[in-house]
C-alpha cells in the first residue's frame, strides 16, 4: 500500500484581503498521478503557488512525507522534493537549452544525484538535437519539452505541472502525455497536473480533483468521474 507523499488539509489562501482557496484538502500517494481540473479562475495555480509557499498568504496545514512545510521558504520545499512546471513555462530565453538544463541540478534534494544531460536527453529524445539552440529559439512546444525536462532534473518526489498543453498542437499534446506517462512510471515520481484539457489530463494520472471558485467540489478516480455525466457541464464547460 502506497503511503501519503503529500496532504493538503484545511488550507485557505489569501492575496491581502481576497479570499481565494476555502478548506483545502487533498491527499497525493507516493508515485500516483492526480489531476486537479477546473476552468480559467477556478483556483488551480493559486494552489500550486500554496504549496510551494510562493506568493499567497495560507492557513492550514501542508505535509510532505508526513513533514509540516508550512513555514518552509520556496527554495526550501524545492530541495525537499517539490519542483513546479508553471504555465507561462518560464525557461530562461538568452541561454541554451543544456544550460537551462543544468541551471536546475542545483535544485537536486539532498542524497539525490541530478539527471545529467545525456538521461535528460534519453528520456526527452525531442531535446537532443536542440542542446545549444537558446530558449527563445525554441518553438512552444519545444519550450514545454523544455520545462517538464527541467523540472525533472532534480529528481522531485512530486512534479507539479500548471496547463502543460495550453496552447499546444494536438501532435505535440499527445506526445507530452506519452513523455509524462512513461516517466513517472520509470522515476516513480508523484503527479500534480492542474488542466482543462481532460484528455489530456486522463492519459497522465489516475485520480481527480475538481476546482470551482477555490472549493474541491470533486474527488475521486477516472470511473467516478464518468460515472458522474454532469460534471463537464456544472464544473469544466466554458
């Protein structure tokens, strides 16, 4: 039986006086796959920057391993294992891409040998021949290539990756799921993919939360969440 590798409980944020998450709780096994959907405003990434301790003011409590992180600074819950994919990508433009690469090895939890270039490559063969292109000279959907790669590098407990296919052809989707899927099988890292894209969503993890005005109104495995027709309309249709 997998044990808890994250708990969220009871978790409310806040930016100044706009209350934004409202009792959060979630739980996250070691190695499992959970998709936290929900549409634009819906709460996902102010979630994400709770639990990296990155920006809103948060009550409750966060645990990984079993560990309190909540007054953790951000480069602290990184070197802890936490290591997040954000939205807008942000790779460095005016470097190369093995540079990106390396630039994240610093982030490397104690006791924990960083990927180095060559397995980076091996598990992202799209990256091999664009290592000394710079990130401004990468296409979007090499840039996301980019970024999932660079937060692997540290070899996290628990990648966190904010709509990694917004804005992605249906191609280069398909095969980021098949990249994501096949690496967490192999490094038995954790999933946490925020998304609105559900196909997208379901090839990747096993488990689903649904966010609407910062409120779990959801929770449970892919079969519940067919089994419930409703759902894509009340929470998820634009």
């Amino acid at each position: 039986m997998n044990s808890q590798l994250l708990e969220v409980k009871e978790c409310d944020a806040f930016y100044g006086e706009s209350h934004i998450l409202h009792s959060i709780s979630m739980e996250i096994e070691e190695g499992s796959g959970v998709a936290l959907l929900g549409r634009n405003g819906a709460g996902k990434s102010t979630l994400f920057k709770s639990i990296l301790g990155a920006g809103p003011t948060v009550t409750g409590d966060i645990r990984l391993r079993g560990r309190s992180i909540m007054h953790a600074a951000v480069h602290e819950r990184a070197l802890s294992g936490l290591s997040l994919v954000p939205e807008d990508r942000r790779i460095f433009p005016h470097i190369s891409v093995e540079e990106n690469l390396r630039f994240a090895q610093r982030a490397t939890r104690k006791g924990e040998t960083a990927l180095d270039i060559a397995e980076v490559v091996e598990r992202f063969p799209m990256l091999g021949g664009l290592l000394d292109r710079r990130g401004y000279q990468l296409s979007g959907g090499q840039q996301q290539m980019l970024a999932v790669a660079r937060g692997l590098v540290p070899r996290p407990l628990l990648l966190l990756l904010d709509e990694p296919a917004e804005g992605l052809a249906p191609l280069v989707v398909q095969e980021l799921s098949e990249q994501i899927a096949r690496i967490r099988k192999r490094e038995h890292v954790g999933l946490l993919l925020a998304e609105q894209n559900v196909g997208f969503a379901r090839q990747c993890t096993e488990f689903v939360y649904i966010i609407d005005s910062g409120r779990i109104v959801f929770r449970g495995d892919w079969s519940s969440f067919d089994a419930d027709a409703e759902l894509v309309n009340r929470y998820l249709a634009v």
